[in-house]
C-alpha cells in the first residue's frame, strides 16, 4: 500500500519562573522543528510555566489566559510563520472562577482547529490539579488538520484505555500526549525505573489496542523545593501502531523530529483487528464505577 508519511516535532523543554521567556524559548523551538521538516508540533503540558499544580494557590489562578489570549496568540503566529500545525497547551480561564487544562490545535494558517479539555483530573500529593482544573466539558475529540487526524489528550488522560479507545474511534490516526510527569526525589532511587516503564507501557499499550502513532511530550528538570518538589523525567517518544518506540529523547532539553507512516494503521489493522471483533454488546459495565455481584 502507498506510504503517507507525516513528520512530528516533540518540544520537550524546561521552564522558568517568567512566562514570557518560556513562551519565547518554545516559539524558537518550533521554529527549530519546522527547519528540520517537522509538519505538526506538540508542546509539553502548560509549558508557560513551571509545573504550578505542586501547591494550592489561589494567586496562581493569575497564570490563566482565555483561548485567545496572548500565549495561544504567540503560538498562533509561530504556526502560520512556519506553515505547521500545532498542538498546544494552555491553562484555560474559561470564566470568573472557571479554568480548565486544554489542547487547542492550532493549524499552518495560525486558526484554530480544534480545541480539547482535559478530562481526568488528578489529586495526588505535588499533583493538586482539582485545585484549578475544572473537568472537561467536550468529550474525546478527533481533529482534522492538513497532515493527519490528531487526537489529543492531556497527561492524566494518558492512564485511561477508555480515553484512548473512544479517541481513535472518532477517527485519530495520531494521539498526542503534552504531559507533566516525573519523580519524587525521594522515591526515584527504589521507584524510579519502574514509574518511568509503566509510563511508556501504557502509551505502548494505547498504540497497540488502537492501531495508533502515540507522541507522549514531557518537560524536563526539577521544580519546586530543593529538598522534595519533582524531578521531570523527560523521555519523550513516539510510538508507532505496532507498539515499537521509533524515537526517544533523553533526561534533558530536546526536540524530536520523527517521520510517521500513516499507512502503517491500516497495515498494522488487518494483522490485529481488534476494532472488528470488539464486543460492543458485551461492555455495558464500563459505564459502572465498580460492579458488585451481579451488577453488569
């Protein structure tokens, strides 16, 4: 069958405590991708600033922007100058007192053409985002752009099979992952290599049961108290339908350009065909939070 390749850039950066500079820092680095022929970008989870969700701080609601506010703006114009598409995070301030974590995809032309809101929303200890981060609203969305269909979905989400199923479902070919994740300081010596595995084991995971490309895009370096706070662990990669890792950055500032063979879904669909023989007549009990006896 004939190949229909599409090249992604992964900006995978660290941050610092002035919004303008990171914003500044990530426009350069899809300048640097789009050089390298890279066609759609993904930034990291809320890359405009550090990792803000450690503490619970009404000031920080400061950082919120609306969908046209200025760092989607800045983002926008990065897009349309170097014709390529964007996947972008941002801490959306939908209303007074209403913020969400969203992807907005942002087309060569600088419009927008899609947008999604994150849907799990975590509660862990340095991962307080109930705090600020209404759920979203839109469900699981698939959106068309030049160069392929792209699913994105937000760090969290990226725990969930049903996410990821009811995302290729609607027809992605691409699931993009910006993501915020690493270590504890004072677990990574005993934990360390076994969080970062199941990390990559579940996007591997989702590729698979999907017949999906998986781009996971991590930050990197600590934030937070020199004696805890968390330690990013980088790594971003990209995964093709068959599981393989076809590229993987390191525990520092990287980009990646990586060429996907959109053709390989179908390939890889007809050897696995899990969407044919799914049982959708038997899976009602997904829709429990837990089944008891004889619940179904």
């Amino acid at each position: 069958m004939a190949k229909h390749t599409v090249k992604v850039g992964l900006i995978q950066m660290s941050t610092v405590d002035d919004k303008s500079k990171n914003v500044e820092k990530a426009l350069a680095r899809i300048g640097e991708v789009a050089s390298r022929g890279a066609q759609l970008v993904c930034l990291q989870e809320l890359f405009a600033s550090p990792y803000f969700c450690q503490a619970e701080d009404q000031e920080l609601f400061d950082l919120a922007e609306p969908l046209d506010g200025p760092t989607v703006r800045a983002v926008a114009a990065a897009a349309k100058q170097h014709s390529v598409t964007v996947v972008t995070s941002v801490f959306e301030k939908r209303a007074a007192g209403l913020y969400h974590n969203t992807a907005v995809i942002l087309g060569p032309d600088g419009g927008r053409l899609g947008v999604y809101r994150k849907m799990h929303i975590p509660d862990d200890p340095l991962y307080y985002e109930k705090f600020y981060f209404t759920p979203g609203d839109l469900g699981f969305v698939a959106v068309d752009t030049p160069q392929a269909k792209v699913g994105p979905l937000v760090c969290w989400d990226q725990w969930y099979p049903e996410a990821a199923r009811l995302t290729a479902l609607r027809g992605a070919e691409i699931l993009f992952y910006p993501t915020a994740i690493g270590w504890h300081p004072g677990e990574k010596a005993e934990y360390g290599d076994a969080q970062l595995a199941a990390w990559q084991t579940m996007q591997k995971s989702h590729a698979i049961a999907n017949g999906v490309f998986v781009c996971a895009v991590n930050r990197v370096g600590h934030e937070g108290a020199a004696d805890g706070g968390i330690e990013f662990w980088g790594h971003s990669f990209v995964v093709d339908p068959f599981g393989t890792v076809i590229a993987e950055a390191g525990q520092g500032e990287e980009t990646l350009v990586v060429e996907c063979d959109l053709s390989k879904q179908e390939e890889v669909r007809r050897g696995w065909p899990f969407l044919r023989d799914r049982r959708i007549d038997a899976y009602s009990g997904l829709m429990s939070r837990l089944l008891d006896g004889d619940d179904s």
